[in-house]
C-alpha cells in the first residue's frame, strides 16, 4: 500500500532541503573557488570557503535529522531529539566562526589600506550566490518552522550568512565601479557581525534547551488557557515544561473534585492531555496527575 504525500515523516522534508542544499554548495564552491583564483579575487575566494563550510554544516545537520529521527529506547526514554539540538550548536558554532573571520579579513583589509576592485563576472556570480542562498535560506526557515527543528532553523541563518558574504563581495563590486575601494572591506566587516550575532542567538536558544529550559512565556500562556477550558479541572500546579529537539514534553497536575470515581478522573485527565497537545504548535508528550482539590491536601498543593 502506497502511502500519501501527507503521510510523509517530518524529517523527510527536512532532509530533503538539506540535501537541495549540499548540491548548491557544492556548486557554488567549484564557481566561486575557480573564479577567485582565475581573478585573483580574494572576496570571492573566502566567498567560496564560507560556501564550503555550508556544505559541511549540511551534512552535520543531515546527521542530526537521522538520529534525532529514531524512535524512544531504553537508554533514550525522551526519545533522540536532542541529537537535532546538537547538530544545530555545530551550525551556531560555525557562523560565530565564519562571521568573526569575515569580519577579521575586513578589519584586516581596512587596517592595511588595501583597495578591492572585482570585475563584472565576480559581481555576477556574487549576485548568483545571493539569489540562490537567500531563496534556500526562506525554503529551510519554512520548513523549520513547520517541523519545529532547532538544527534546521540553524542551518537556515547559515544559508543567509552565505548570501551575506556574497552582499560583501557585490558592494566591492559596486563601489570600485565608482571608484571607491573600500566597499569590499566595509561591507565585510557589517557583514561579519550580523552573522555572529545570528550564531550567537541560535547559540543561546541551544544552550537553553540543553540546560532543561522551559517553554516560552507565550506557549505556556496558551497551555493555560488550555487547562482552564476543560470541564472539571478546578485549579493545577506544577506545570513543568521543556523542549527535546522539535518536541514538547509537559506534565501538570490538575486539581478535581474529591468525590469523582477513578473513571471519572481518568476521564479528566485524557481531556486535559488532549487540550494541551491542541494548544500546542508541535508534538507534544503529556502527562497530566489528576488529585482531588480538598482541604486535607491543601498544604501539598502548594
């Protein structure tokens, strides 16, 4: 039996962009490479590299997709998820890098005086490389958000921190076409520190997650919202949240009348289980303890 296009694993799209990605980097890196060194242009060489160390985040993030992918054992009982949050610290790491030596070799350039004057054909190529990275980096930030995947959305702010460093070697192009040849090393030099800080935030999402962090102030707003429309459900405590890769993992307990029959309760807590995983906007793993709202536990409540 076929399946159905809608049938189709999360991950399949997100390795299927990813893959999209290591074929137009790999292109990408033979034409800026080869160019470079014909011309002689330094801009488009280190272009190239950036375009090349791309290529290896995408393999990185391929990894994560594959891991992160496999089902819950006995030594992951949360499942592999944070495989996905691994792979995008590797990407994080490398755009801090990558923007601290674009921006280096700018500074560098300013500091010794030097002029860039690239040609029409590096211009062109640089415009190319803008084009296609900004349009992979838009396919891979939609898909991110659709499969709710930290190393996607990384890997995303990597493809623009290319078509970034392409921004670099047009504005030289253009500024020698006036005679100005500094634009190469200005551009540069912003360039550098928007793709640092980019790194540096997704850096700071990772280590978030990895450090057990809850859900943001907005997703638990609507979780109780969730809580509060569910018939029976007099008050709840405890709500406790976190993230594991594209995955949302929420446990509550929920106060209930004391004198309901363990059905009954049982009942309750399927139906809040259910509102909090609608609520959300990726899978979610609930549990939700049921304990009867009575004065005798009002102190454990608390």
């Amino acid at each position: 039996m076929k399946k159905s296009p809608d049938a189709r694993r999360p991950e399949d799209s997100g390795s299927r962009i990813t893959f999209v990605g290591i074929l137009i980097n790999i292109a990408l890196l033979v034409v800026k490479l080869s160019v470079g060194l014909l011309t002689g242009s330094v801009g488009l060489i280190a272009d190239g590299i950036h375009s090349g160390s791309d290529m290896a985040t995408d393999l990185a993030v391929l990894g994560g997709l594959h891991l992160g992918a496999r089902k819950a054992d006995r030594n992951h009982p949360y499942g592999h998820g944070r495989y996905e949050t691994l792979a995008g610290g590797i990407v994080a790491g490398a755009l801090v890098f990558v923007g601290v030596f674009i921006a280096w070799e700018a500074g560098l350039g300013l500091y010794r005086g030097l002029h860039v004057f690239p040609g029409p054909v590096v211009m062109g190529i640089a415009a190319l490389s803008i084009f296609t990275k900004e349009w992979l980096f838009r396919r891979t930030a939609n898909v991110a958000r659709e499969v709710g995947s930290p190393a996607l959305h990384a890997n995303a702010w990597h493809h623009r921190s290319d078509a970034l460093s392409s921004v670099a070697v047009l504005a030289g192009g253009i500024g020698a076409a006036v005679g100005w040849g500094h634009a190469d090393q200005l551009a540069g030099l912003l360039v550098g520190l928007m793709v640092v800080t980019a790194g540096g935030r997704t850096m700071v999402s990772v280590l978030h997650e990895l450090s057990e962090g809850g859900l943001s102030r907005a997703e638990v707003e609507a979780i109780e919202r969730a809580l509060r429309a569910v018939p029976g459900v007099r008050e709840w405590h405890q709500l406790r949240t976190r993230h594991v890769g594209r995955e949302m993992f929420i446990d509550v307990h929920v106060l209930i009348a004391p004198d309901l029959t363990a059905m009954q309760a049982h009942r309750i807590s399927m139906k809040v289980e259910e509102a909090i995983r609608t609520a959300c906007a990726r899978p979610a793993n609930v549990i939700a303890h049921v304990e009867p709202d009575s004065d005798e536990l009002a102190d454990h409540h608390e």
